[in-house]
C-alpha cells in the first residue's frame, strides 16, 4: 500500500511538471548562424547570424543587416539572440511563430533571461512581447530603456498595453518605481491573470529565479484580445537624438498558467488524501 501511496503522489507530480510544458520557446539553439545569407551587419552586430536571414527560421519581419533593428543569433551549443535598434521614423519588429492563443479569459505568463546589456544612449529603448497574428497587432509588450545617456547599468522596465487597439501605457507603474541595475537582472517576467491584472518582475536569476528586483502591477483592457505569438520591436523613441541600445536574450517563452494551478492543488488534495489513508490504515 505505501508503494502505492508513492506511485500515486508520484504520478500527480509529474502532471504538474507536464502542465507547466510551454505553449513557446525560443532558445535560438537550433539556428545556424553560418547560414545567414547576408551577414554584413552594423559596425555594432557585424559578421553572420541575421535572424531573419537564417535558413529554417520561425520569426519574420523587417529585421536588416544596417537599419533600426537588428538581430544577430550568437554563440555555440547554448545560443542566445544579440539586438541591435536605433531609433528612428521606422519602428520595425520581428514576429514569431504561433502558438495555441491565450485569450483574455486565459491566465498566461511569458518571459526572457537578459543575457547582456550593451551600447545605450539617450534613453535606448527595445520592446519585447506578445502580439495577435490574426489581426497582426501587437498585445503586451515589455520596454527595456535605459534611465540615462550612456548609462549601461540601469535600466527603467515599462509595460505597453496595445488591448485597447492603441499603444497605451500600461499604468502608473512605469516612471514611479526606481530603476534596476541591469547587470544583476537575470529573466524579466510578465504574469495575466486572465481578469485584466498584470504583474512584471526583474529577477536576479534566470527562468525566473532568484531575488525580485523590480515589480510593476497595472490592468489592462480586457475587451477580447488574443496571444499567439512574440514580437521584438524597436521601441519608440526621439528620432532625434542618437538612441542606440544592444542587448541579448534568451529563452522566450510562453506558459499557461490554468492548468497548472489546477493540478497544484489536485496534487494538493492527493498529497492530503494519502496522508489521511496512511493513517487510517495504522488504526
């Protein structure tokens, strides 16, 4: 009967593992960056690796070799994603591949490990989120900037709410909290409750470990909008001052949260129930 007791908590454990699988992630393992067709780069990117010109890839968009965004998949094994945006009249974004969508009812979460933080200057900003490919509009999007010229530690996180049709700010959160030291930031996550609240938090450790950093609550328009993709966006900016930023990324990655909560306290219950069966057999 213990045995059993064992299979059973078990078996309910490694549920919940499965209903924590992503819906998306994207690691950038599987690209080759020998095949960009390109390859020239700025004097910032330089060299092979364009995302959007690997053979193979997921993301499409206006990602170039010399204009205001641009992405470079770097390293071997392990690889992660270099981007590269200067501000201008252009605001251009690469776009993922789909993934089942979450909708306003659903309660998801996304995030990225930051990997590095580069070259900035006069408030460089990148934004990095979750769009509708049906309607091609961008939902929820996370703006990295830095809070001064030529500062490459810290770093100011706002939320873009796009549910109301318009780029809107998401809420007070953005300019009263204090900034964070980029250089301790490992992951930055973005939480929806699927009834209109979100949470965003700078962790010190990646996959959302470690310290919190940095939160921002705010609501959002829940007037039925739907997830089903990534985006990363040259955010906007003053065309006329020199806004550069490079940064690297890793591990984009889309989880449901529903299911998951629903088998925590499933295997809450078993766990419960196999502690009362174990006494009850004692007596």
């Amino acid at each position: 009967m213990k045995n059993k007791m064992k299979l059973v908590v078990g078996l309910l454990f490694a549920a919940t593992v499965v209903a924590q699988a992503a819906l998306f992630v994207e690691n950038f393992d599987g690209y080759d960056p020998t095949t960009d067709t390109d390859g020239t780069g700025s004097s910032t990117l330089g060299g092979q690796g364009q995302l959007e010109d690997i053979t193979g890839t997921t993301w499409s968009g206006a990602d170039t070799d010399a204009g205001n965004l641009q992405t470079r998949v770097e390293g071997t094994g392990d690889r992660n994603l270099s981007i590269y945006t200067h501000s201008g009249t252009a605001l251009p974004q690469l776009n993922s591949s789909t993934f089942t969508a979450q909708d306003q009812t659903d309660a998801f979460s996304f995030y990225f490990n930051l990997e590095n933080w580069g070259i900035n200057q006069q408030y460089a900003r990148v934004e990095i989120g979750v769009r509708d490919s049906v309607s091609g509009n961008n939902v929820l999007g996370i703006d990295m900037l830095t809070a001064s010229a030529n500062n490459t530690t810290q770093m100011n996180i706002w939320l873009w709410d796009y549910t109301s049709g318009t780029r809107a700010n998401g809420g007070a959160g953005e300019r009263t909290t204090s900034t964070v030291n980029a250089t301790t930031v490992g992951s930055i996550g973005l939480a929806y409750d699927g009834a209109g609240n979100i949470l965003i938090t700078a962790f010190s450790g990646a996959n959302q470990t470690g310290t919190s950093l940095r939160t921002i609550t705010t609501t959002v328009d829940t007037a039925n909008f739907s997830a089903d993709s990534m985006f990363i966006r040259a955010s906007q900016g003053n065309t006329s001052k020199n806004r550069i930023i490079n940064v690297g990324v890793d591990d984009l990655t889309v989880i449901p949260e529903p299911a998951t909560l629903g088998l925590i306290v499933i295997m809450g219950g078993g766990l419960l129930f196999a502690r009362r069966r174990r006494r009850y057999l004692k007596i």
